[in-house]
C-alpha cells in the first residue's frame, strides 16, 4: 500500500471529455497541485451516494478554500458511469474520474474483492491528500466505515 511521502504512481485513468471518454495520466491530475483524492467502492451505491460524495460536493468550497487545487473522487467504474454519478449528484467542483481497469488502485495496493457481492476487484474506500504528486496523509478506511475518508475528516487534515 502506498504511503505519506511516496508519489503516486503514473497510470492512466479516464475522465469524460466533450468528445467522450479520454485517458489522462495520473501525474497529470496531480501535477503542481495540491490535490485530494477520496475513493470509493462503486458509483451510484448506497453509503457512495448516501455519504461519501455529498460530504464533499456540501464542503468543496470549504476544502478548496484552505489550499486544495482540485478535488478527485474514483472509482472502479467507467468515465460514462462516474461521468452521470457526478451530475447527478451535482459534483461540479469534484473531478470525477473512473479507474476502470483498477490499475491506479493496484497501483496504490488500494483494491477490495467484491466478487461476493458480484462487484469483482473494487477500490478499498479511503481519502489522500497530495501535494506536487507526493502524499501527505493517508486514511483508509476500516470495513464498512465511512470516517476517516470522510470531507469532514479530510478538512482536520488541511
């Protein structure tokens, strides 16, 4: 598992463009910023939808306001899924990306097996901050938990 003082890792991910999907690289996103990046299991889930991704789009200002550059939430879903998550959940300030092939969660030694629940390889729910592409706080979260990745949680480490 990545940790405080590693870069992440150079991989593509994909973001949805005017065109349709395009593959940016993950230094690109994190390039010169300072950036955070919270994850989650599954686009349109329960605690996802309910949870995680209000907390940030209710404290995006907030965030960006003490520093933060951008703001990411991913997924081990697709560009078009975390592209129609995203507006429907009005996250206009969040960069909505989709790791579909999982391979910045690998990467990261990040990912959940989910296959019980039919969902196969999936990103562990956590949250990051990183400054120039290096991270400066890491907090996964235990099973079934939605706190230390929390806006709220992020927000003490700013």
């Amino acid at each position: 598992m990545i940790e405080v003082g590693q870069a992440i890792p150079d991989v593509s991910v994909h973001v949805m463009g005017d065109k349709g999907p395009e593959a940016i690289s993950s230094a690109t996103l994190f390039a010169g910023q300072k950036v955070v990046l919270f994850a989650v299991p599954g686009a349109f889930t329960p605690g996802c939808s309910l949870t995680h991704l209000p907390g940030y789009v209710v404290k995006a200002d907030v965030i960006k306001a003490r520093g933060v550059d951008r703001i990411i939430c991913m997924a081990v879903n697709d560009a078009f899924v975390m592209d129609a998550w995203g507006k429907s959940q009005n996250a206009q300030e969040i960069t909505m990306v989709g790791d579909g092939n999982a391979e910045l969660t690998r990467a990261l030694g990040l990912t959940l097996d989910a296959q019980a629940y039919g969902m196969g390889t999936r990103s562990q729910r956590f949250a990051l901050i990183a400054e120039d592409g290096v991270v400066t706080h890491l907090a996964v979260e235990p099973a079934g938990g939605i706190t230390v990745s929390s806006a709220e949680s992020v927000l003490d480490q700013l």
